[in-house]
C-alpha cells in the first residue's frame, strides 16, 4: 500500500514564524541592511526560482541535473534499501531524476524525506512524486535545515543537498552547517552535495541578470515577503536589483537599491525604519567554490570527498562526501 504522510506540527510552525520575524529585524536594522535569501521563498518566491531554473542564462541547474543523469547510476546504484534526505527540497525535479536512476536499478525500498521550510513547496512535491512514483513514501518535514538536530532514523542514509544551497552561506556558516550535518550523519551515510564553481564573471554576472528580468522579479519579492510576514508596507518599484560578482570573496552578491528615501513601519517594529535613496538592501550571496576551497571544506568538517563529478563544460560539481 501507499504510505505518506506530512507531518506538519502547527505549534511548530507558529515558533519558527515568530523566529523569522525576529530574524528579519534585525537585518533590516543593522548599519549595512540585509535580508536572508531563505526569505526569497514564499509561494510565489519558489514559482519565480522555478522559473529562474529554466532560463538559458541561469546554468547551475542545467549543469546539476546533467550530473545527476549521468552519474545517478554510479550515485545510488549500489543499495537495495535507499533513505533519501533532501535538504531545503524545494521543487522535486532534481529528486525525480535521482528516483528515475533508482527505479532504473530495480532497489526495493525508497523513502523519501524533502525537508523544507516552505510547506507549501513539500506539499507539492509530494503531490508529484506520488503521480510518477506510486510505490514512493514521502515523510516530510517543515523545518530550518540550518537548524536540523536529528536525522530520520532508518539507514543507511543518503542527504542530497543540492542546488549549491551551500553556496549561500557565508564560509564559517557553511563551515558550521556541514559540521552540523556530519555530527549527525551515521557511519555509511552518505551527503550528495552540489556545488557551483569559479568560472568567467560575465557568465556569472549574467546568471543573475537574465533577459527576461525574471530574478530581478524574485529579488524584489523578498519584499513582498517581508511585507506578509510583518505586515510592512513596502513598495518593490522603489528598489533596484543590483546583482554583481564580488572577486574578492568569490560570490555573486545581489541587492536592493532604495531609488527614494523611504520608511517603514510595522506593528512587530518599536520604531520605524528608515532607508535613504541609494541605500542597499543586501539579499543574497551566492559563493562560487574551487576544487581547493571545496577540499578545505570538507577537510574542515571532518568529511571526506569520495567522488566529485563535473557537468561537461566544468562550471558545476556534484561531491559524494562520507
Ligand atoms: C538556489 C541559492 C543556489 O544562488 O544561484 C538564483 C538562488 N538567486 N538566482 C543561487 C538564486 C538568484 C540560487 N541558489
């Protein structure tokens, strides 16, 4: 029979509300403003990074996935019970890709674990993934994965972390998260990590400034966001997107504009915020590794690269660490 299930605590959920919000005043009131790119996804937020994912500019995903098809085999072949894990989930497209790999070598058990804290992109997924894998169990769960303290307990299991997530974290937070993940990864755990790479600044530069200005929409609904989550009355025209390559940190870096002087109030907010014209918003940070920083990670955190495979053109890496 079919089991899945979506454990969805309300009580929960109410806490980590209460957590963001703290969260994104803080940003908003340090001296240099800043938003979490966690924020980028609300519902709408996920529908543009979906859309972000089919542009012709924006290769990260494309790369990924051809990973994926042609390495899955070598990936997740060799087991006949497979417990995958995914970290921050979000749509299931590249977790439909590892199950095809997985169906294609007849194993007899998979559990599937999307954690995410979207619910609303779980639910869609799982909706998915039932139409196209019938005999798939779903048990997801809505939480901060940079605050995961357990891990479901079957074994052995395989945490997919995908997308260069990694990427967003500034290297000590991506230092203590991977640490955090290997803490409580078990002996013949596997995490299947993508990660994007150093490359030509034009190509990275256009990856965040796509035609079609699709991620100049998504980086403006970060406000939109903020705007539900503490009932502020900010206005997206009034900023705009800056998206450039930081060499000296090796990151792309976007930000928000302010094209006027502009306040804002809250009811969660003791004092009204105020944004001079020029100033930045800054929203998200996306690093771009090398084998050499990738190693030192790893190293640093007790992991160890087993495999590490590359897309054709070597602008995207997908690491097997143990
Ligand atoms: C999903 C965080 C890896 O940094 O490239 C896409 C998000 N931001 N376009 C990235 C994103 C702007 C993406 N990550």
């Amino acid at each position: 029979s079919v089991l899945s299930k979506l454990h969805v605590r309300s009580k929960e959920n109410k806490h980590i509300v209460n957590e963001l919000r703290k969260e994104l005043i803080k940003g908003l009131s340090a001296p240099s403003k800043y938003i979490s790119s966690k924020f980028f996804y609300d519902k709408f937020g996920s529908q543009l990074f979906e859309w972000i994912t089919k542009l012709p500019e924006y290769y990260p995903t494309q790369s990924e996935k051809s990973i994926i098809e042609n390495h899955g085999n070598e990936l997740f072949g060799q087991l006949s019970h497979v417990h995958l894990i995914e970290l921050g989930s979000g749509d299931c497209t590249k977790i439909s890709l590892v199950l095809k790999s997985i169906q294609s070598n007849h194993i007899s058990t998979v559990n599937y674990c999307p954690i995410d804290f979207s619910i609303s992109s779980i639910e869609k997924s799982k909706a998915i993934l039932k139409h196209s894998f019938p005999q798939l169990k779903v048990n997801g769960v809505v939480t901060d994965f940079t605050k995961l303290q357990t891990l479901p307990n079957e074994r052995p299991r395989i945490i997919c972390f995908f997308g260069s997530t990694i990427g967003n974290f500034e290297p000590a937070e991506a230092e203590a998260l991977l640490k955090n993940i290997q803490s409580i990864m078990n002996p013949g755990d596997q995490l299947i990590m993508g990660i994007d790479l150093v490359k030509d600044i034009s190509i990275l530069e256009k990856a965040y400034n796509d035609s079609q200005r699709i991620t100049e929409a998504f980086n403006k609904n970060i406000l939109r966001h903020c705007n539900t989550l503490l009932n502020t009355n900010i206005y997206p025209p009034h900023f705009k997107h800056h998206a450039f390559f930081n060499s000296d940190k090796s990151r792309i870096e976007m930000h928000l504009l302010a094209k006027e002087d502009i306040i804002i109030e809250s009811p969660y907010l003791n004092q009204a915020i105020e944004i001079e014209k020029g100033e930045s918003i800054h929203t998200e940070n996306s690093h771009k590794y090398s084998f050499e920083a990738i190693s030192e990670l790893a190293y640093k955190c007790n992991l160890t690269i087993k495999r590490l495979f590359y897309d054709d053109r070597k602008w995207f890496s997908l690491i097997q660490l143990t």
